[in-house]
C-alpha cells in the first residue's frame, strides 16, 4: 500500500485535531494574525488514478509587513504547493496551485485529507490549509 496509506491516519488524526466542533479550520490554519487563506480547505474532489488535479488557494497578507513564504510543507509528497519562495506585499494577495500528483504511487485507490504549511525564511508557521480528495473512477472501484 505505500506511503500514502501509511501516512493517511497522521494527515487524518491531524486533521481532526485541527478542526473545531462543527469541523471548521480557522482561515489561516493557525498561522500569524493577519494573514488568511482561501480557501482554508480545498476540496479536490474524485480524481482518476493515476491523474494529476490542480486547485488553487489565494494567500491574503492582511498585515502591515511583507510576507515572505520561503516553502510550503505537505504532510504527503503527492501534494505540492506553490510557487515558492513567494513575496506578498502588505494589503495585497496571491494565488498558489495546489497540485496533486501521484507519481510516486500511480495505483493508490482512496480517500485522502492532506495537512500544508507555509513557513518563512525562520521556519515560522505563516498559514495552514488541507486538501481532500478521493483517488476512484468516477463510478467507484
């Protein structure tokens, strides 16, 4: 099965312990004040295997300072997010993609909740959003 089986409870127990009581996550995933991202969860829906999808989110820098995102990080190496390193004037925002690329294990089947941050150049938590997909034919399997 892989490493994304594997990693699929920790991106999932992570998730659920993100997430208020009515599930919602904050808009910048517990990031520095100001900054938001939206969507906080992108929802990619049902994917063919073996198929890349891309979404995109739009980081709002609500702050009186530049927002310098050194990196993103992503709790499966199937999920890539940028680009990066990415400057965000104060006031202003971005748009990144949100890429999901099976490569690694073209024949992974099922459901995934993957957890990204963006860090800046200290490693300091910026934002933090999910993405949720399911990898079937669109008539199940």
């Amino acid at each position: 099965m892989g490493r994304f089986l594997s990693r699929f409870p920790l991106a999932l127990a992570a998730l659920l312990t993100a997430c208020d009581s009515r599930g919602h996550t904050p808009g910048n995933g517990g990031g520095a004040a100001g900054v938001t991202l939206a969507p906080p969860r992108v929802a990619l829906g049902i994917v063919p295997p073996g198929a890349v999808k891309t979404s995109s989110v739009t980081v709002h820098n609500r702050t009186r300072a530049p927002l310098e995102v050194a990196d993103v990080e992503s709790s499966c190496p199937c999920v890539r997010i940028g680009p990066v390193p990415l400057r965000i004037d104060p006031g202003r925002s971005a748009r990144m993609d949100v890429t999901f690329d099976p490569a690694e294990e073209p024949d992974f089947r099922g459901a995934l909740a993957v957890e990204f941050t963006g860090r800046d150049a200290s490693r300091r938590k910026v934002f933090g959003g999910h993405v949720d997909l399911e990898v079937r034919w669109q008539g199940g399997e």
